[in-house]
C-alpha cells in the first residue's frame, strides 16, 4: 500500500501540475468565483459559517478582509506557478484559498467540486522543488498527485452516496434531470429531454459511473488514461447540457495525466525558430551544381561535332558552342 501511495513520478509532471493549478487558483478569483467579494454586502447575521470556520474560529468578512485576501491570494497564486520557494508560496496560497473557500460556501451553498482542489493545494506544498522537463522521479511528488487523484475519486464516489442517502431510489427514477434542464438546460438538452426515459436512464448511468470510479486505480495506465477520458467527456456533456462546468474538479483530474509531456514554452520557442528567416546569403547556383568547364551545354539533347546529319545544321550550332566555351574548332 505505502508503495502505491508514494509511486515514483518525473518532476517534470509534479512541476507542471503545480503551474497548472496555481494558475487555475489565479483563473477562479476572476473568472469563476469574483461574486465572493459581494458577500460584504451581506448582513453579516447570514454569515454562517462552515464547521472548520467554527472550529478555528474565523472572523465574518468585512469589505477590508475579502479585499485583502483576494489581491494577496491572486499575487501569490501567480508567484507560485512559477515554481519558486515551492513551501512557502504554496502553504500561503492553500491557507488563503480555504479562507476564500470558507467565505464562499457560509452562505447556504457548499459546491462538492472544489474538494480535489483543495486538496491538492494542501499537498504540492510537500511535493518539494520541480523543473519543467526533469525525468528524475521523486516519490514525494507522486504522493501528492496520488493524494488528490485519491480525492477526485472521492468525489465522484461520495456523490452517488450522498444521491442514495438522502433522495433513496426515487433519486434514480425521480425528475432529477428534468428539473436541471428545466431551470439552466439548453437546446441541445431540450432536445435529448424529448426521448422518453432518455433522462431516468441517464439518472442510473451517472450512479453507476460514480459508484465505480474507483476501478480507475486497478487499471494498466492505457485503460487508466481512457477512462480519465471519459471522466473529461462526462463533463462536457454535463456543460453542453445543463450549463454545470465543474472546472475546479476538472482542474484537479489532470494529476492522472502524463503532463510532463505538455510542454507549451518548448513548443512555442520551437515554432519561434521554424518562422525565424534564414540570415546566410543565398547559395550561388553556379556552386550549388558545378560542372567542369567544356561540359556544359545549352542544348537539351546535344549531337557531338561531326556526327549530325549532313546538311541539318548541327555541326555550325555545335561549333557555335564550342566557340563560346572556348575549345578549337574541328576534329
């Protein structure tokens, strides 16, 4: 088990899934989750905060707080996708991130799919230093990707179980669906809401498939990607239809990717050199194909001297030639 949890892994996959997910953390502030700092404008007698906003305790956010927090977080995310001082950037940024987290979810509202996250910003912390590129293999990095991807499966496992918790089996022939559409769905949803039972046995296939995500971790790494694959395909019909992106969860899911293969400044230096002109000065044709002097010829199919036709002109044309390449004229 302690050899499974902590398989070795390149650096070069440890650091660019660490730049990956600091420049989500960087992305959510002003992308997915800026409607946190209109929390202030809300009586703070609604401010009720989760369990470990309890337990530590934590303040209720003022104007000052979320403004503070929010520039701190959004400077340091970017400073740690760089890779530098991984430790102290990257418990900053986790601390920091909980606290935004806490404020966004004390309000009535707990969104499931930040769990992987979170839990990676509290590993790659002990990950230790990373290049882009580096084929060592380090087993503290492995550990840290293998702790969140044990966190994404989670996530999809503890769904279906909190499912048949709470709605029982009327959750799977319910109108789960048909309410989701109802409410954000789109055309394209419209339409597949028109087949009859399409929807309840889309409702038994999403239990299953999050009843079995764990089978991902008995698979051989070609099978294990495929299936990753179709985790990444269930979400894009899940926003294609009902308009829910689960982008931190997504962002999480690539520590089962081989991302040290993706290598984006490589690439672009490279297209950089393919699009650079040449500065060498052309190549004198003459150089490129010499051929001795007296061998060259303007004529496509030349006739030696004296072997043309009689009275078919060849033999002054040759001679004409022969003059120019300065060779004497006759046998």
């Amino acid at each position: 088990m302690t050899r499974w949890l902590t398989e070795a892994v390149p650096r070069g996959r440890v650091a660019a899934f660490r730049t990956l997910i600091y420049l989500f953390v960087a992305a959510d502030l002003v992308i997915f989750t800026p409607w946190v700092r209109t929390r202030v404008s809300v009586p703070g007698d609604l401010y009720q905060p989760l369990l470990v906003g309890r337990l530590l305790p934590l303040p209720t956010p003022t104007e000052t707080l979320v403004t503070v927090i929010f520039w701190a977080l959004l400077l340091l995310a970017l400073l740690a996708a760089t890779g530098r001082a991984p430790r102290l950037l990257g418990w900053a940024v986790c601390a920091l991130y909980l606290e935004w987290m806490i404020i966004a979810m004390s309000y009535g509202k707990v969104d499931h799919d930040r769990f992987g996250l979170l839990v990676a910003l509290a590993v790659l912390p002990t990950a230790g230093r990373a290049r882009h590129g580096d084929p060592t293999r380090t087993e503290a990095g492995g550990w840290a990707l293998r702790v969140t991807q044990i966190a994404v499966i989670c996530t999809y496992f503890l769904a279906a179980f909190a499912k048949l918790r709470f709605g029982g089996l009327d959750w799977l022939t319910g109108s789960v669906l048909a309410r989701a559409i109802i409410r954000r769905g789109t055309d394209l949803a419209d339409l597949i809401a028109q087949v009859p039972y399409l929807l309840i046995v889309a409702q038994f296939g999403i239990v299953a498939f999050e009843l079995l995500s764990p089978v991902v971790f008995f698979l051989p790494p070609r099978w294990r990607h495929a299936m990753v694959g179709f985790f990444y395909s269930f979400h894009a019909v899940t926003i294609a239809t009902i308009t829910i992106s689960f982008a931190p969860h997504l962002a999480a899911m690539t520590s089962f990717l081989p991302l040290e293969r993706v290598r984006p400044l490589v690439w672009a230096r490279r297209l950089v050199r393919r699009d650079t002109p040449d500065d060498a000065p052309p190549a004198d044709p003459t150089e490129a194909d010499p051929v001795p002097t007296g061998q060259r010829s303007t004529d496509a199919n030349p006739v030696p001297t004296g072997q043309g036709p009689a009275g078919s002109g060849a033999e002054p044309a040759l001679d004409g030639q022969a003059s120019a390449l300065g060779r004497p004229l006759g046998p």
